[in-house]
C-alpha cells in the first residue's frame, strides 16, 4: 500500500504502467539522496506514452525545489557528430542543470551513438570528459540526466543499449483506457457499457484514447447533448467505420481471405491482399495474432475459431 501511494505521489496523472512507475519511483527517490539517476531507456510502442511518462518522471527531479530544464530532442533530425556538438551539445547542454530526452534513439546515427558511450561512462566522481575538435564538454552526472526513448529496442546500438537502465512500457487495459477517455471528457455522462466497447476498438493505444476522446468531444457538442449511449456508439463508429477490437479494413481482408481456405502461405497471401511480405508481417499480422484471430504455423496461415466468430458477428451486427 506504501508503495503504491508513492506511485499517486510522483505521478498523479499518469493511468496505468505500474510496473513502470515503481521502477522510476525507486529512481525518483535515490536522486532525492544522491542528485544522481542511472541512464534510462524508455521502451514502448507507438502511441503508449513514453514522452508523456517520461515528462512525468522529470518534472520529479527537483533542484532547489524546482524542476530542472527539460531539454528533447528528436532523433531523426541529428544528421551527424558535428551537428550534434554544435546545435545540442555547446548551446544547450554545456555548463546546464537539466534533463535531455534522445526520443526515438533508434535513429541516432553511429558517429554520435559512439560519442554518447564515451559520454554516458562516469568515472567514481559522476564525471566523464569529451574533446571534439577544440572543444572540451565536461559533464556532471548530477547536474545532467540522460533519457532515451525508442519504439525500435532492437534497433538501438547495442553498446548503448548496455549503458542504460531499461524502463518497459506495456498496452493498456481497456479499463485503464476507459479512465483515460473519462478523465478527458469530464463534461460527458457515459452510459452502460458503451465506454468499454469503445475503450476495446483502442488497441490498447493511449494516443488513439486522446484522438477518440476529442471526436466524441466534437459529436456531443455537433449534437448538442452531454451523454453518450449506445445508440450514439453506433452511429459513431459507423460514420467512422470503426471495427470490432479497433480492426482496420486491410486486417479484416486478411482474414476474410485466409476464412476462404485452411491454410494460405504468407508469399499467396501478400498477391491477394496486393502488399509486400514484409509489410504484412510488420504491419498486420502481429495484431490479429495478438487476438488471437489468426495462427501462423509451417503449413501457412489460417483464421482461428476466435477469428471466424468474429467474423460471424460482424455479419450479424
């Protein structure tokens, strides 16, 4: 119970991630000791809300009763080394008290991931030095925090995958979701259980939460109501063509064509549905398996009897 009323205490506004928040209040409370936090790598998939926990997290790294500045920077736009000491490193890092997010770390380019693993090695003073050209960047662990955040672990150098203290995020739960969708829209009554049948189209996603949150937001007030029932959820889902589960059209495709047949191999499956293998395999089949509506085995893909009810009940609704 201590510990969970430590999580509402650094982190009021953060639903769900619990797993998360107590190893980041266990990090909280050593920097309260020490001014010193481990390097850490915040990995999640899209739209589960890195940035906004690690935001939280920060805001909790207190110096003089304050927060230090926060500082982000997006990966994508470091092209190279020089670039990265003369536009971050010199103007914003240099001689500053503050937290750096590297979001999206995977696209960090190789120059600069072997500068940050000279950088991120302290020696037993919570120091380290880098020269770059003429230039001299001496960091102070206890003045500088380093954050990282990726959707791509796999990607990230591995070296500089070593220096971190991993921070796993995870889905949530339609119920985590709900609250969500609640808490952004105070002013809207919820009926039945119309609030977790659109919290189960979400994907587990936070961000598809807010996007849904701000279209109901419009609907209520177009149509001039302050409730939400069932009715309304199904008009609304179907002016948005909004699946069962939060299916997209492609994914009920794939498993209106591979209902056809017992088994279809992917390279078949790639003709019928006009997209590469690849992007298959990347960008649908994980969440129909993860549905549980379709198994892969060495004799191809198929529709599982979960799949094929689904199927039945989109017909008959």
């Amino acid at each position: 119970m201590a510990t969970k009323t430590k999580h509402n205490k650094y982190f009021p506004q953060v639903i769900g991630q619990d797993a998360a928040k107590r190893k980041l209040s266990f990090f909280i409370r050593g920097f309260e000791a020490t001014r010193i936090v481990p390097h850490l790598m915040f990995v999640a998939p899209k739209g589960t809300g890195k940035t906004f926990l690690a935001k939280s997290f920060a805001r909790n790294l207190k110096v003089g009763g304050k927060p230090k500045k926060w500082i982000e920077i997006n990966c994508s736009t470091i092209k190279n080394l020089n670039q990265f000491f003369q536009q971050i490193v010199v103007p914003e890092l240099n001689g500053s008290e503050a937290t750096i997010l590297f979001d999206e770390c995977s696209e960090l380019p190789k120059d600069v991931s072997m500068a940050l693993l000279t950088i991120l090695n302290p020696n037993k003073d919570h120091k380290t030095e880098f020269f770059y050209d003429d230039f001299m960047f001496e960091c102070d662990f206890r003045r500088l925090t380093f954050l990282f955040a990726t959707t791509e672990a796999q990607d990230v150098f591995h070296a500089l995958m070593d220096r971190m203290d991993r921070i796993d995020m995870e889905d949530y739960s339609v119920d985590e979701l709900s609250k969500i969708v609640n808490t952004n829209l105070p002013e809207v009554k919820f009926q039945g259980k119309v609030l977790s049948k659109l919290s189960s189209t979400l994907r587990g996603n936070a961000r598809a939460a807010q996007k849904i949150s701000m279209k109901i937001m419009n609907y209520c007030a177009a149509a001039r109501k302050k409730t939400f029932n069932e009715r309304d959820w199904h008009l609304f889902s179907a002016e948005l063509d909004i699946l069962p589960l939060g299916l997209n059209r492609i994914e009920l495709r794939i498993l209106n064509v591979l209902a056809e047949e017992k088994a279809t191999r992917l390279t078949k499956l790639s003709a019928k549905i006009g997209l590469s293998k690849a992007c298959l395999q990347r960008d649908y089949e994980m969440y129909l398996q993860k549905m549980s509506l379709i198994e892969i085995n060495p004799e191809g893909r198929s529709v599982t009897s979960v799949g094929q009810s689904y199927l039945k009940e989109l017909v008959l609704s």
